[in-house]
C-alpha cells in the first residue's frame, strides 16, 4: 500500500530534494508539486535530474489531498497557510523554521514573531536521532535547520553523557555552502561572489542557535561562515569542559548513543585522506559522519561533524522524519551511498 505525498515549495533546492526522494521512495507516491513562479511548467524544467517524472508544477492554492504534504516554503509561509496544510494532509512536515522552537519568545528574538503560538508545543523537531520518541502518531513535524543538525548531532552525546554542562565553555564554527541561500539566494550567494570565499556572515546571534540552546540545553558561542562550495555543511565545536575527558570517555559516549543510528558514521581519524568528516565524502546522503580529538595541553574537546545540508539538513532529514512518523521502514528512500570520487558538493 503507497501513501500519496506532494511538495509544496517544490522549485527551491530543498523541495527539489523531496521531489527527488519521493519519487523514488517505495512507499510514497508523489502526487503534487507546487511552484507560483513555474506553475504548468514540468519539473524538469527547473530540475534537470527529474525529467523523467511526468509531473508539472501547480498552484500552491490547489492543493490535493494526500497522506504526507512536505512544505519546502520561506519563512513565514507556512505559519501563514497551515491550517489549509493540515486541511490537506494527515501529516505535515515542514522544511521551515516556523515550527522549530517551543518558545515564541525565542521567535521574538531570532525572527519576527509568530502567528501561530498555540501550536509551537503540538510540533515535534524532525531530526530523528533527537526526537526519534516523538515522531510516531505525530501530525506536525518541523525539520531542523542545517546549521543546527550538523551543531546538535556533533554534541549530543556529550552532554546525554554528562560530558558537556550548561555551565562549560563551548565555541563552534560552522562552515556552509551556498545551498542554504535557497535558489532564490541574495547577490552574497551568486557564484562571481562566492567563488573563493571563507566569509563570516552570521558572526553572532545566527538563528539557528535558538534550535542549538533547546535541544542541547548548552548555548556555545556560535558562528557560521559561507564557503566555496554548494552543498555542504561541516561543525568544528571546542569545548573546554570542566572535568579531564580522554578519548575512551569520548567514545563510550557516542557509541552508547548513536549505536544503533542507520545514518551516522563515527570516524576514528587515524589515517586516510578522509580522515576527519567532510562535506564532500556525504555529499546527496542523509548521513552525518563525526569524529573528534583530544587537546589535553589545553583542556579542549573538538568534535568535527559534516553533512549534506539540503539532505541530511532538509529534505532528508525530512523524509527521515515521515517516515518514522508514519511507522514506515525508516530508512526507506535513503539509502543512496554517496560517490567518490566526486566534484564541489
């Protein structure tokens, strides 16, 4: 038995993701795509990689029913319409930051407020390995920004181990691709502009820290800098805990917790071209890979994680999410392995 899925939003690099997915899950059959600007066009017209499928982008107003909708929309969009969302679906998966965080005071401070408070609570965060309890039955799903999950994934462990406290030192650099600009990107995302570039564009306060501060309960320094390179995004966090840490204490913790992840690779660094996590090496894979080292002479933790932010920080996180939501086989429709070798991801 299929259950029928669309995608609202579905010209972006994101929603062109769940195109992609869907179109291939074994479980899902993909119904609807929506686009204003390229309504009646074929989806191939804007993504060369799905010209195969015989299917042709529709007003966002017309939306059918179906069992899954995955929203693929700007900020704001979707606490806007979701009550035709919901109308529409069973469940909802929200590829925004409008369902993210708990605490609309926290919208307040990192967005503009929000329309719909009354269902920030009812919303469950759509990364699995967090909130993998949550996800069954569940009716709203948001999907974690990709700053935040390669952030969140990296420190996990640490602090369900008791390794890293609210009250210990943590600063994390975040590198990222121009992807996360979306397809409609400012002149900072156009390639004449990004090409060799190491830029700092979020030096403090960046929005995804909010998503960091309540799923961790840490709020380390945070801050994210655009690279040359499209998809991709790659954490180094220095944590300076109180107490001595060595690295059998460091790889108790992530096995314990990540043991029986199917999308987590942990790395032991000890040689290889590919030694620590790259961008690159999970480049159109819903993996993350994490590794990390030991600095004793100067008290410091540093744990490396990397992701493909349109998949494993959007659109793969996202159907990760459904399908654990609808109690499918939860790797169903993700398990392409990456390339290598492979050009910029």
């Amino acid at each position: 038995m299929s259950l029928d899925a669309a995608v609202v939003g579905a010209s972006g690099f994101a929603g062109g993701e769940c195109l992609r997915l869907l179109a291939d899950h074994p479980k899902f059959d993909l119904v609807q795509a929506t686009s204003r600007r390229y309504e009646r066009r074929a989806v191939g017209y804007v993504h060369p990689n799905l010209r195969d499928l015989d299917l042709t982008f529709t007003d966002p107003d017309d939306l059918e029913s179906v069992d899954a909708l995955f929203t693929a929309t700007p900020h704001g969009v979707s606490m806007g319409r979701i009550d035709d969302f919901r109308d529409a679906a069973d469940l909802v998966v929200d590829l925004s930051a409008d369902f993210r965080l708990r605490d609309p005071a926290a919208y307040d401070t990192y967005y503009d407020g929000h329309e719909r408070p009354e269902l920030l609570d009812e919303a469950v965060y759509g990364l699995p390995e967090l909130s993998r309890d949550e996800l069954p039955g569940a009716t709203l799903v948001a999907s974690g920004g990709c700053n935040a999950t390669v952030t969140i994934l990296g420190l996990l462990p640490l602090v369900e181990a008791g390794l890293l406290t609210p009250d210990d030192r943590a600063v994390v650099d975040v590198k990222v691709g121009s992807s996360e600009g979306g397809a409609s990107g400012s002149r900072a995302a156009a390639h004449p502009e990004r090409s060799g570039v190491v830029r700092p564009y979020a030096p403090t306060r960046h929005r995804h820290q909010a998503e960091i501060v309540q799923a961790l309960g840490c709020d380390p320094a945070f801050t994210v800098h655009a690279v040359d390179m499209v998809r991709g995004a790659a954490a180094t966090s220095h944590l300076f805990p109180a107490a001595d840490v060595d690295k059998p204490a460091l790889w108790r913790a992530f096995r314990e917790t990540y043991a029986d992840e199917p999308f987590v690779r942990l790395l032991g660094g000890s040689g290889g071209v590919y030694r620590y996590p790259e961008p690159k090496a999970v480049a159109g894979t819903n993996l993350v890979e994490i590794a990390f080292e030991v600095d004793p002479d100067h008290g410091r933790v540093v744990v490396f994680s990397a992701i493909d932010n349109v998949m494993k920080g959007a659109a793969g996180q996202a159907v990760h999410a459904a399908n654990v939501a609808l109690g499918l086989e939860e790797t169903a429709g993700l398990t392409f392995r990456g390339l290598h070798p492979v050009g910029a991801p």
